[in-house]
C-alpha cells in the first residue's frame, strides 16, 4: 500500500509564551522522500510532533491515506536515553511494541519472526541479549529504527536518526530508508546532513519558524540555499 | 467463596490433624493468612515490576495513606470499622485519580508530586482516624498501617480476589502499552496507545491493590513488597522475563515464609515484620552476589 500524502495549511505552535511555529504551510507528496531542514531549534522537530498529533497546534493537517484506510505510522525519534532501572533487553523492548501479550512471557511465534526480520535489518540479532542501558549511541539508534519497521511502515518519520552512528551504520540506514521508500512508504526526515538531502532527497522544506523554502530538491536546495545554510552556520545552522 | 474457603480449610486441618501436613495447618487463620500470601505475592509481585519502571515507588505508600482517611469516613457514616471497604476504595480512588490529574499539570517530577500527596494523605488521614479512634475505642491506625494477616475473614479474602481478578483480566493485556509508556510516551502514543488513558488505568489498579491487601498486610507492607522484591530480583536479572518472574518468586516466598517461619518455630516475631525482613535479607544475599560475583557486575555510574 503506497504511503499518504500530507497537506499541513496555516500551521501554528505557541508554547508558553513561546511562538514556535507561525503560519506554516507546505504538503508532502504520497510514496515521496521528503526532507525537513533548518536551523536548530527552528521548529522541525515540533512541525513533526504535530503531524503526529502530539503538540497543541492550530491550523489543518491533512493525511490522505491510499484508499482512504488509515495505514501504519513508523517513529524514529531522536537519540533518547534508554532506562537504566529495569534489565531490559533488545529483545524484551521489541517484544514489548510487538504484542499485546506481556513481554515477561514467551513471544508469539509470528511477533518473533517479526523481531526477528527487524533486527536482522539493522544489524542487531547478534546482540540482541543486550540490555538497553549498556547500548552506544548507534546501537540505540539502531534500536529505534527497528521498532519503527514493525509493522511494515506506510509513513515513516525520522528525527535525526543517524547522529551517532558509525560510517557502516550510515550506509545502512540509507540502504533501509530507500528500499521502504522504493517500495511506497513516505519517508518524513528530519536532516541536517545537507550533502545527503541533496543525494536522496525528492523534496525539501526550510523550517526556521515559519516556511522558508518548499519544493523539490533539486530546485529548491540549491547552491544560494547551500551557501545561505552554510553562511548561517555561525549563527545557529547545523549542518 | 466461603464454602471452598471452608472446604479447604477442613481438608488441611484434616491432612494436619493425620500428620501429613505440618501441624501450623490445624489453625484455620493460618490457612487464611497462607491462602492470602500465595495471592499477594505474585500479584504484588509483578505489579512492583511496574511500579519501578514507572519511578512511582511510593505511590502505593500515599494510597495507603489515604486509605487511613477512608476508614475514618467509613466509620463516621456508620460502615463497620473493621472492613470500611465501601469508603476505603471510594475515598483512596478519587484520592488517586486527583494525584494523576495533577501529574501533568504541575511542573513536577513524579515522585515530588507523590512525596506532597503523601503528605497531605498522612496528615489528614492521621488526624481523622485519631478523631475517630477515640470514638470507637480502637486501634485503627495499627491496624491500617500494619494490616493484620492472621485476622484475615472470608470477606477479606473475597476482596482479594476480585481485585487480583480484575488485575489479570485488565493489567495483564495492557502491561506491554504501560510498560512503553513509561519507557517513551511519544513513541507509544505514534504506536496507537493511548497513554493518558493507560496511565489512569494503572493508577486505578495499583489503588485497588493497595486497598485490598491494606486489610490484609497493612500499608507499610504494601509499599514493602511492592519494592524490595523488585529490588532484590534487579540485582541479578538481565531480562525482563527473569526480573518479572524472580521478583513474583521473591515476594511468595517471603509472604509465605514470613508468616510460615516464626510459627513453625515458635519465633516471637508478628507476621507482617517477618515477611519485610525476610524481603530484606533476599535483596542483602542478591546485593552481595551481585558485588562479589564477576558475572553480574555493571557499569557504576
């Protein structure tokens, strides 16, 4: 089932007395790679928990879903610090998004071969025993991409999803995120890593509070824009 | 129930008086008192998994608190003051209910919030029952605060066991979406749970446990086995199945043993303190293992 297409119209964010978002408005395309860049703290990740439905925004937000049936949503977000307290395992956590039957009891058979699948994916079914407070920065990474393939995502969001990972584990996700691509999802990501929006990317937008620029990338990121982000990157761009 | 309980407790006294089981069996609150444990321990037991992963370890403690201020209630609109149920779980729901409300409206972590509502349910709850004691001539502090296992009524044990029903039939198919929801709210609300809603579900259970075994074990007990055997069972598990499970272990065999031990052995120690100690000397053995043996040692910082 291909992907939805996203429709965000007059977009606002006020959190406190704070104006994160003001009037934004762009639309992704169904099945499409679509990038989300800026400046840090520039709203990107906020944009992307209100597409989510996790933010007290105004404004409309469209999904329009293949067929009208709502598919499955997949969340990579950013690099979060894992629970220390309880010996929880690769395995325990993927079972735990796997199965409504309780992770302390033996998996069902089809959830395993799921977990399974996923792990294999990202490279992780041979430290799978591993607790989640002994994991590195890329294993966690690593983690939270394979939690996001089960089930099989129909829109895939990524918060940053490769900060910490080694140059191998680089390749990989953008091995994984162009096969789910390939085969219709429609990929949100949230990028800083502009050599790359430029390589993968079929559409941009520039997010630093309101919409500075939406389109496709080729078009859109162009070398004014590079150097406009580079130029910036003394005053708070990342790249 | 009454009948099985009264079954049960005529075959055990039965298989006791034939020496085949140990003589403790003759005593019919002792049986109660058993019958009681091998349901409270698993079932605070698996719960106290659940109560550390959500970094709410004394939540249990401020409904235990609270429920001092439902027994008062009870016996001022004339409940019976030895199982003032009705206003127990009236007044520690809405008392839960409050404090989750709360939560996140206040810029509080969890356990701040607890600590205020602990005190706050202390305070009243002391004062109402002092009130009220002076009145019906009795000590109902005592009794809510350290329980008293081996005066335990069919009613109690009925009471146990719809709330431990209730746990099974609603705890146990969520337990996966609490879980996560304590690991990562965002990422469980994209993964369809509804994380408020689950939140206020396990509030209402924990409340409902509490109650129940209030009577039973008393509400420093409560926060006991909550806890430590939960504690005792981190210090040398690697995976959740294995915490979940040791930690059920754990709590048995110290309610069993706590009240078990002392009688078969004439030790003058009451019942509700030999199971925390017996809880304790679990998590000192696991804390030792777990320090001494190589294999288990983690990072320490």
């Amino acid at each position: 089932m291909p992907g939805p297409a996203i429709h965000v119209d007059n977009l606002s964010l006020q959190l406190g007395a704070h104006r994160v978002l003001a009037s934004i408005q762009f639309s992704i395309a169904a099945g499409s790679l679509h990038c989300f860049i800026g400046p840090n703290g520039g709203g990107k990740t906020s944009t992307a928990r209100c597409l989510l439905g996790q933010m007290p925004h105004t404004g409309t937000i469209r999904f329009e879903w293949f067929n009208g049936n709502k598919g499955n949503i997949g969340y990579v977000p950013q690099l979060i610090e894992m629970e220390r307290t309880l010996p929880l395992t690769i395995d325990n956590f993927m079972t735990v998004i796997s199965q409504d039957k309780p992770a302390f009891m033996s998996p069902k058979k089809e959830a395993k071969a799921a977990i399974d699948h996923a792990l294999d994916r990202v490279g992780l079914t041979a430290k799978r025993s591993l607790m989640l407070g002994s994991l590195s920065g890329g294993e966690r990474q690593r983690l939270l991409f394979a939690q996001a393939l089960i089930p099989n995502p129909d829109l895939l969001v990524l918060d940053e999803p490769m900060t910490s990972l080694d140059e191998g584990g680089s390749r990989l996700f953008e091995q994984l995120i162009g096969e789910l691509n390939r085969e219709g999802t429609t990929v949100l990501w949230i990028n800083h890593d502009l050599d790359q929006v430029a390589r993968l990317a079929d559409n941009i937008t520039v997010i630093d509070k309101v919409v500075l620029a939406h389109g496709p990338t080729a078009t859109t990121l162009t070398a004014d824009m590079q150097r406009g982000v580079f130029h910036s990157q003394d005053n708070g761009w990342a790249v | 129930m009454t009948p099985f309980y009264t079954w049960l407790r005529e075959t055990l006294m039965a298989l006791s008086d034939a020496g085949i089981m140990p003589s403790i069996f003759f005593y019919e609150f002792v049986v109660n008192a058993l019958l009681c444990s091998i349901v409270i321990g698993p079932l605070l037991g698996c719960v106290g998994t659940m109560i550390v992963a959500k970094r709410m370890a004394f939540f249990s403690q401020a409904i235990g608190n609270a429920a001092l201020t439902g027994v008062a209630i009870g016996v001022l609109i004339g409940e019976s003051y030895t199982a003032p149920y009705v206003s127990m779980f009236s007044f520690c729901l809405l008392f839960g209910i409050v404090l989750n409300y709360t939560k996140p409206r206040t810029r509080m972590s969890a356990d701040a919030l607890i600590g205020v509502f602990l005190s706050i349910s202390l305070a009243v709850g002391a004062s109402l029952v002092l009130y009220v004691s002076a009145r019906v001539n009795t000590h109902i502090l005592e009794s809510v605060m350290f329980g008293s296992i081996l005066t335990v009524s069919d009613l109690d044990m009925n009471v146990l066991l719809v709330v431990t029903i209730i746990t099974l039939v609603v705890g146990l198919p969520l337990y996966n979406k609490m879980l996560l929801g304590s690991l990562n709210p965002s990422l469980a609300q994209v993964r369809g749970v509804n994380v408020q809603a689950i939140e206020y579900i396990f509030i209402v259970l924990v409340t409902l446990i509490t109650v129940a075994c209030v009577k039973i074990i008393g509400a420093v007990l409560v926060e006991a086995l909550l806890l430590i055997p939960a504690a005792a069972a981190r210090n040398l598990c690697r995976s959740l199945r294995s915490f979940v499970w040791t930690t059920m272990a754990l709590a048995t065999l110290s309610c069993v043993g706590g009240i078990w031990i002392p009688m078969q052995w004439d030790i003058p120690v009451p019942s509700g303190g030999a199971i925390v100690m017996l809880a304790a000397i679990f998590f000192i053995l696991t804390t030792v293992i777990r320090n001494v043996v190589p294999g288990f040692r983690e990072a320490k910082l």
